[in-house]
C-alpha cells in the first residue's frame, strides 16, 4: 500500500507568528507568542476573546484577505523552490488550496445593507467571485495544471496538500502548489464563541485547564514535484510528502467521535502510504486546539497508536487557523525536521490527568527522518500526513 | 492515473426543478419539460418574483426520519436526497455505507445557513450568533450530514471551486478509487437557492426573458437560476455490480492558447447555461463539433455539470441522445444530434468553462456490462472500437 514520496522542494508561510517560514520557526523556537483581542474587526462580545492576527504584508486591494495571504505563501515557496515563470510556463502545474472563508459568499457589510432593504455596493462580492484561492494562485503564476479549492474546514490545508501529491503521482501534473489559507473574522469568531469552544484568555492546547482555542489566520504553500522534474533541473528535494490518510468519524458536525476511530484510521493509512512504522516516527504536530473534546480524543489516539513519541502544537503560536492550519503545521512540521528541533507547546503547564500523557515542554531535539501531521476537522474529518527528512 | 481499472458509474440520484430521480430526469430529457417555478427576491425597491427552477426535497422523508431532519437545512437535505437516491439507484446495501468515500462539489456551499447566522448577530447582537446556524454553514456540513446519516467512515471531502467544483471534485473521487483508498465514493454536486443567492443574481445578471434558457444565444441573458443535487455513486470496474457507463476522466486546467482540450470523436455535452458571457466562450471552443445541451432543463447553477454527466450517463446507457431542448443551437455552426438518434460513439464529454480561461473536462466512455444492447450493435455497425481508458 506504500505509495512513491513526493519531494517537497519549498515552502512558505505567513501567520501571528512570522511573515515567512524563517521569521515563524524562529519565533516559534524563542517561544514568543502574541495572543490579543482583535484588532482588524470589533465586537460587542462583554469579554473579548483573544486571537492570533497575522503580521502586516502587501495585502492588494482587489482580493479577499484569504487569497492574499495564500498568494503572498505561495511566492515565498515558489522562489524557494527556485522556480521562476519561465520554468513554471514550462510544466503542468497544479494549484490545491484548503480553505474555510476564501470560498464564502458571504460578507457583512454587504448583507447588513440587504438585510435593511438598501441596494448594497456589489463590490465585496464581486471581490469574492475573483478571490477563490487557487485560482488567485494559477492566474498569478500563469498555471496550467488541475485547479482545487477544498472546503473540509479545520482539515482542508491537510487534505489540499495530499490531493496534490496524489496528482503528481497519477501524472495530472509535474509539479504543484499546495496548502491552505484562512483569515479572521466576525462570522468565524462570532460562530465559534457561539459554540463555546474558545478560550478567553491565551490557549492551552493539552492542559488541565484548557478552556477552547485561540482563532489564527494566515497561509502556508508547499511546491510538490515529480522526482522526473528534480532531475531536469538537477535540483534537491527540501523533504518528502510521504504519505496521507484521512477517514471521517461519522457521529457529528461540531465534537470529535470519542473513540478517535476516524483519527486512528487516518494515522494508520498515512503511516501505511508511507510504508514506514509507528516506531519510527520522530515526532507528531498534533492538531491541539485547546478544545477539552479535541485534546482528550486526540492524546487518547496518541497514546495508544504512537506511545512515547514526541508531540506537540503549534496552535499556541498561531492559534487556530482553520483552513490553514494543516498547511502551516505542515510546514513546520518539515521545517523542525530539517532541523532536529521542536519547539515547546506554548500554554501548557499543568499536565491533566484524564489526558494521562503530556506535549513536550521546551524546545526539544528530535532524531528521526519521519513526523506526522494531525488535523481534524468539522464534520468529522480526520487527516494525517506523514513528512520525510531529505 | 496510477490504477489501471476503469471507474464506473453504478448508480445516479438527481433532484432539481424537473423532479425527482432519475425517471422525473429521463423525462425531462425525453422532451416532457417542466417550466420554472419562481423565487422570491428581496430588492431595494420591494419583493419581486423571477423565474427558477426550485427543488422539493419531501421525498427525503422516505430516507431520514422526520426527527432528524429538523435541525438539517435546505442545502444539506438536497445533498442527503440526491445521495440516498444514487445509493438505492445502485442498490448497495447499508451494510457497504461503512467505508463509503464522500465528495461533494458545491458552488456557493450552504448559502442559506451563512446568511441566516449573519442575520443573528446582525439583527440582535454579537452575543446572540446562532450556533446551530453557524454549525449548519460550515461548508462541509452537507458531507458531514450524509456520512453520519450512512455511518460512513471513509474519508470525507467537499470542494468549492465555483463553476469548476463539479470537474475538480470528479478528479479526486477518481484518484481515490485508483489509489484503492476505498470501494466506493459517492459523489455529488449540489447548491441551493437561497434569498442571498437570489439577491446575488438579481443584481449581477441581466433578467432573463420570460422563455426557456438558450445557451448559446450570445447577444443576451437567458440563464434560469437552479438548485438541486446530482449524485453519482463510483466504484472500480472489478467491483461494479452493473451501471452507467465508465467515468473514464476529469480534468480541470486553463485552456491553452491554440486548441482546446476537446476529445475527437465524441458527443460533447456542453455546460453552457444561458449566462451572455459564457455563452460565448462555448461557441467559440464548441464550433464545428457534434455537440449537445441539456441546461434549459434544470437551469443554471455551478453544480449544473453533475447533471451533464448525468445525462450523458444516461446516454450511453440506452444508446441514443437525447434532443437538446429549445432553440439552444438556432444558427449555431455543430453537428447537434435530433432526439433519438443512435449515440454514434464510445466517448461523450462533458465541458464546462469558468472565467479566466478555465475549463472542466469530464468524460464518459461506454462500459461492457453496463451500456445498451443498442449502442454495442451501432459501434459494431459503424466500426468503433472501444477507446482506451486514461
């Protein structure tokens, strides 16, 4: 069931925590982080609940918050994988982005203006009719290739990233860019206060006295090639998409199946695609929200199907970026191998006994080719990649 | 494509606003046309009504007890209807539901739950946000109902690519069967019409004339705004238990320069829906071909092309195509086939355009086993052999 790795040959990102993967992994390793109510929108809410804006970039007018941060990743990957137009004209290929907001046709100020009976300015939605994120990407570089914007909310930048490596394997395309991107707003901070599952203060993803989780916004793009386009340009890959699962837990639209079975399944097929064991595993980016319902389901799985292995999230830096978060773990992921480096789990202190194991609590190293990935998601789905030291 | 099995079309659940099913769909397609109903729009200077095709999904009753239906909105009651339908269609036990693969495509996703959690905080406060509005317009609620109403554990995956989720989503329900990942994926297309989207029209398109749609009519405006849901349950060739016909590829791309991706021979089924622009980018890239358009029957929606594939499915089952409806192809330079006539091919595509030079390409091939005795006896009397698979 082992299928062919596919080099990753580079990487970007954009979150609270750096305008690029470089200033992120550094800010990460500091252990700096910056939770604070937000500033970009305001609310009525009695107790502001803080969250992770993103750092200030070139954000053009034309485009929806989300595509551009999904653009501003991509050419930060792009140029690290050495790619110019030219090349790129030269090859198939293909854009895949996770998203949650970058899809929506919704926006406030113009549903505000129908909802009182005016005749609302057209201009944001003709903005998000031009904005879905993976045609922002393929029109800016001029791609050629299959064109895919997956909605699975929380595991969509997960699930973009190993779609697309299933791409280049079955020859849809030599190359692709691939991951996620979401931005803050009222609707997803005023939906997920209305569940109940943030945090009114800093997260803590793990803890005994976790209350919910943080939101976050932001981007992370990977460029994925064929071995048979490395070879052309005799260039190396950065590391290796080894594998990916995902299953669905068929038991709700908001709370994670208690047993963890979907998750258990997306580990076993990641771990399975990837042809390596458990026992090897260096390290797992879990998805810690911070949630009680997500951090007990998820350390349960941990215990059971990788015990004693390292594990950690990164969600206490950038908070919780929805369609983001698989692609920007991700690339952390592949970043602290290249390093031999974890950072600690920001926010968690106090161990909690129900959960029974506990994240790393400082910056740690690692040994080991192999990490996994977590995300689980909104109605049910679980994803998992499996990345590989080069 | 990494597997070498061909994938087949084993069962089909429509529902739109020529019916229920894939009888109310032969019907329609047979001539007996349902004229439009009507939406309700709000508008600055006071309600009007304008021409859609609107779907009825009491028939979802006979599938989800009434109970479970009264916290599930009008977009993911479409998606559990036409879902349930494709599965009795094919007749697959509920006792294969566990490792089901899910894929819905959708345009604009649960347009109907995002506006009505935006009227909650807008009309009575940030504190007052409707959680179970909120839970209901996460894009992939409409998956997350199906896989938990079929206790479907297989991975789970919606896409929002506008006009193109249909071709795009295809694309990966066929990897995931390549790759062996699961039996089965149902598939599905599906958007609703909801007030937002109704406003959305009236103001950005022209009104159409009180007539059925023309497609190609380029000069002017005839689009009818739809919803509904087309669902197709996929399965490998090795496991087909009967069918359609073989899902032989999907493909999403930009159009090169010169040319255009349009397989010869074949019957191409164009995804033209009565939009002035569209209409003409089709008749530029469908001149001079043996084309046909069956649009004017469930009007014009981003899940349309499901129902292209649909039909088409429909075709090389019984052999014979079906009149495209109306004056869709007055004047029009293609070889447009009368109802009736012997399909003529092995191949028929499906094509669908977006703007900035996108397309979607779906093809369909005959499949031994499941195609009509009066196609296999007319490729026989003109010489066709069977094409090969991608």
């Amino acid at each position: 069931m082992s299928v062919a790795p596919i080099p990753i040959t580079g990487m970007g990102c954009i979150c609270a925590a750096g305008r690029n993967l470089s200033d992120s992994m550094e800010a990460l390793l500091r252990g700096e982080r910056h939770p604070a109510p937000p500033v970009r929108f305001a609310s009525d809410h009695p107790v502001p609940h803080p969250v992770f804006e993103a750092v200030d970039f070139e954000e053009p007018p034309d485009l929806l918050r989300t595509s551009a941060f999904a653009l501003h990743a991509a050419r930060e990957a792009v140029a690290d994988a050495g790619l110019d137009r030219k090349i790129l004209g030269s090859l198939r290929v293909g854009v895949c982005v996770g998203t949650t907001v970058g899809a929506v046709i919704s926006e406030e100020t113009f549903c505000r203006g129908y909802l009182a009976g005016g005749v609302p300015d057209m201009a944001p939605i003709h903005r998000i009719l031009r904005s879905n994120p993976a045609d922002v990407i393929a029109r800016a570089f001029d791609l050629s290739g299959p064109r895919q914007t997956v909605v699975t909310a929380c595991s969509s930048g997960t699930d973009a990233v190993g779609i697309a490596g299933s791409w280049i394997r079955a020859g849809l395309c030599d190359a692709a860019i691939a991951g996620g991107a979401d931005e803050l707003g009222r609707i997803t901070y005023n939906g997920f206060i209305s569940l109940m599952i943030t945090d009114d203060s800093p997260c803590k993803p793990f803890d005994k006295h976790r209350k919910g989780l943080n939101l976050g916004e932001g981007a992370a793009m990977l460029v994925l090639a064929s071995e048979r386009v490395l070879r052309r340009r005799g260039t190396r890959a950065r590391s290796f998409l080894l594998g990916y699962g995902s299953a669905g837990d068929a038991y709700h639209l908001t709370a994670p199946r208690p047993d963890g079975a979907g998750l258990r399944s997306a580990i076993s097929e990641a771990l399975a695609t990837s042809g390596v064991s458990s026992a090897s595993v260096a390290f797992v980016n879990a998805h810690g929200t911070g949630t009680p319902d997500n951090d007990r389901v998820e350390s349960r799985v941990l215990h059971d199907m990788l015990p004693g292995i390292p594990f950690l999230s990164t969600k206490g830096y950038t908070g919780h970026t929805l369609g983001a978060a698989g692609a920007i773990e991700a690339v952390f992921t592949a970043a602290c191998l290249e390093m031999g480096k974890i950072p600690a789990n920001a926010g968690f202190e106090t161990p909690d006994p129900e959960i029974g194991i506990n994240p790393v609590m400082e910056a740690t190293t690692v040994s080991g080719t192999v990490a996994l990935s977590e995300s689980l998601a909104f109605g049910g789905n679980n994803s998992v990649v499996a990345l590989g030291k080069a | 494509m990494s597997g070498t099995e061909r994938i087949v079309i084993e069962g089909i659940g429509v529902v739109g606003g020529f019916g229920c099913g894939i009888s109310d769909l032969s019907r329609a397609l047979n001539g007996s046309v349902a004229p439009p109903g009507t939406l309700n729009v709000s508008t600055g200077s006071g309600p009007i009504e304008i021409p859609a095709f609107r779907a009825d999904t009491s028939p979802l009753k006979e599938f989800v007890p009434a109970r479970t239906l009264r916290r599930i909105d009008h977009f993911s009651r479409l998606a559990l209807l036409g879902g349930n339908l494709a599965l009795a269609d094919a007749g697959l036990a509920e006792t294969e539901h566990h490792r089901l693969g899910v894929i819905i495509a959708s345009g604009y996703g649960a347009s109907g739950a995002t506006y009505a959690f935006l009227r909650s905080f807008i009309n009575d406060g940030d504190i007052c946000a409707s959680p179970t509005y909120f839970a209901n317009s996460v894009h992939n609620s409409a998956a997350a109902h199906i896989s938990i109403q079929l206790g479907s554990m297989g991975p789970n995956l919606t896409v929002t690519h506008f006009h193109l989720s249909v071709p795009s989503a295809l694309a990966t329900a066929r990897l995931w069967l390549a790759e062996e990942r699961v039996q089965r994926v149902l598939f599905g297309a599906v958007d609703e019409l909801s007030d937002l989207i109704g406003y959305i029209r009236y103001r950005t398109r022209d009104a159409a004339p009180d007539a059925p749609m023309t497609p190609l009519r380029t000069e002017m405006e005839t689009s009818i705004p739809a919803e509904g849901a087309a669902f197709l349950l996929l399965t490998r060739e090795s496991a087909a238990r009967g069918g359609y016909c073989a899902l032989d590829a999907s493909t999403t791309g930009s159009l090169p320069i010169s040319g255009h991706p349009i397989p010869e021979p074949g019957l191409l089924v164009l995804g033209a829906d009565g939009c002035r622009e569209s209409g003409r980018r089709y008749a530029a890239v469908a001149q001079n071909s043996r084309i046909a358009c069956y649009t004017p029957l469930y009007g014009s929606m981003p899940a349309g092309p499901a129902f292209d594939v649909a039909a088409g499915a429909l075709i090389l089952k019984g052999g014979r195509v079906f009149p495209s409806p109306g004056d869709a192809f007055r004047d029009f330079p293609a070889t447009v086939p009368v109802g009736g006539e012997p399909v003529g091919t092995d191949r028929i595509s499906c094509l669908t355009l977006a703007g900035d030079g996108a397309y979607g390409l779906t093809t369909l091939g005959n499949f031994p086993g499941t195609t009509g005795e009066c196609a296999k006896e007319e490729r026989i009397a003109a010489g066709v052999s069977r094409m090969d698979p991608e």
